[in-house]
C-alpha cells in the first residue's frame, strides 16, 4: 500500500510542475503572438518608402540643399506616423479577436491551482534528501503531512509556488 502511494507521489511533483507550466505558458505565448504579426503589403511599402526618403535626405548634405532634406525628412515623419496608425489599428484588431481568451486565463489559472491544492492537500509532492534542502527543509514540508528522518517531504504550496517561478522564467526565456 505504502509502495502505491509512494509511486503516485513520485509522478505528482512533475506533473504539477507540467500543469503549472502549461497555465504560464498559455498567456504569454497569446501575448506574444498579438505583439508579433505578418507586416501587410501597405506596411512594407510605408517602411520602404520612408528608408528611401531617408536616405535621399541624408545624401543631400550641402547648405544649399538643406531645405530639400528637410523637407523629405518631413514627409518621412508624416509617413511614419501614417504607419503607426496603421500598427495601432491592427493591433486592437488582434487584441480584440484574442481578449476572450485572455479573459478567461485568469479563472483557468485560479481553479486550477485551487483544484490542485485540493487534491495534494495533506499528503507530499515530492521527496527530498534533508542535506539538499537543509536550511529550508521546514518551509518545504509545510502542510505535506508525512514526516521521514532522512527526507523532507515537499507540500502542494510550496512545490506551486516553486513551480509558477521557474515555469515564469522559463517562459520568459523561450518567449521574447
């Protein structure tokens, strides 16, 4: 019996981790995918045409020509920020196509970890040596109900909070 539950338990320390992963995961990766988007043609051919009015200005270098750069940099600038209108709107077309989803993440996020903690309340996550974990043992044991001499059993909070850490800054990492 004891062997079954130490089995289960072995299997359960990665599979929170998994799960907590996948819920971090999930938002940024929808985040990202807003942020980052295919250029349309008429984006391309506002970026073109402002580098070559830009660089026609920049070849015009003499006193004499100065109001001629200056005034293919103006019409850089109006064309740039044609191009930032242009950016705005896809964007708040993007974000209102994904914001349902978004919406919903955080309640997914809230339930699951409740469920989790639910299910793991009372029993360890996880088994690890006492010399590995030494000063920090007692916070790792914290409501993991069973006590061994030469192991500190991990509870479900502490091994979640560990988990959302690292599975953030994995995915901080992956996704940038």
């Amino acid at each position: 019996m004891e062997d079954s539950v130490e089995q289960g338990n072995s299997l359960a320390a990665p599979t929170v981790f998994i799960i907590v992963f996948v819920i971090q995961f999930l938002p940024r990766y929808l985040e990202h995918h807003i942020k980052s988007g295919t250029l349309s043609e008429t984006e391309l051919k506002l970026r073109a045409e402002i580098r070559e009015l830009l660089k026609e200005a920049s070849a015009y270098s003499q006193p004499s020509t100065f109001a001629q750069a200056a005034k293919l940099r103006r019409i850089a600038a109006t064309k740039e920020k044609e191009l930032a209108k242009i950016q705005e709107v896809q964007m708040k077309e993007k974000k209102s196509s994904y914001d349902p989803y978004m919406k919903a993440m955080m309640p997914i996020k809230i339930l699951t970890y409740l469920v989790l903690a639910i299910w793991f309340w009372g029993c360890p996550v996880a088994a690890i040596s006492k010399e590995l974990v030494q000063p920090f043992g007692k916070v790792l044991s914290w409501k993991a109900g069973v006590f061994s001499d030469d192991k500190v059993m991990v509870g479900i909070l502490p091994w979640m909070i560990l988990s959302t850490r690292v599975s953030k800054l994995i995915c901080r990492k992956v996704i940038q």
